[in-house]
C-alpha cells in the first residue's frame, strides 16, 4: 500500500528502502565526521571523503524525498531532490578529486 488515509488526510508512506537509507546514513554521519575533524591527516584522504560524500548524498537524497507530504507537491519536491543531489554531487567530486 503506497498511500493511507488518516483523520481525512490521505499522504503518501515512505519506501521501507527509503527509510533504511535515511536512518543508516544518519547513523554513519556522525563517527565518520568526528573522524575526519579529530584526525587532520584523514582529512585529505579520499577514500574517507568519496564515502562521506556518498553518505552525505544517501541522507540529503532521502530526506529531500520524504518532505513530499502532499501528491501535488510531490513532483516538485522529487526534482529538488534530483538537483539537490547532482549539485551536492558535482562538488563533492571536485573536492575528492582534487585531494582537499
């Protein structure tokens, strides 16, 4: 079931993937932030930094997605997640790459 009525308001359940997602990423943010602030020297690994970066677009992507609380906003809230993620994205990947 894909949408539920309560109290006459029918809204849209959120994909158990989703969910997931949204929870792990949010779990894995913090060590691997303090991590990257508490040891200067992984701050330039890039390794660490493309993980970050994917965890970083799993949450914000996620979390972009699940504000869709109406239908009628719900194509809306899907492209600013799509350009939320390939904007974050695009600089992420500039950063890993150039070994910041």
């Amino acid at each position: 079931m894909s949408e539920r009525t309560v109290f006459n308001r029918t809204f849209r359940i959120t994909p158990a993937w989703m969910w997931v997602l949204q929870r792990a990423s949010g779990v894995l943010l913090g060590p691997l932030v303090a991590l990257h602030i508490v040891m200067p020297g992984m701050a330039g690994n890039a390794a660490l930094n493309a993980l970050l970066l994917a965890i970083v677009l799993a949450h914000g992507y996620s979390g972009v997605r699940r504000m869709a609380p109406l239908q009628t906003r719900n194509a809306l809230y899907f492209l600013i997640a799509i350009g939320w993620f390939f904007a974050v994205g695009a600089f992420g990947v500039l950063i890993v790459a150039s070994g910041i």
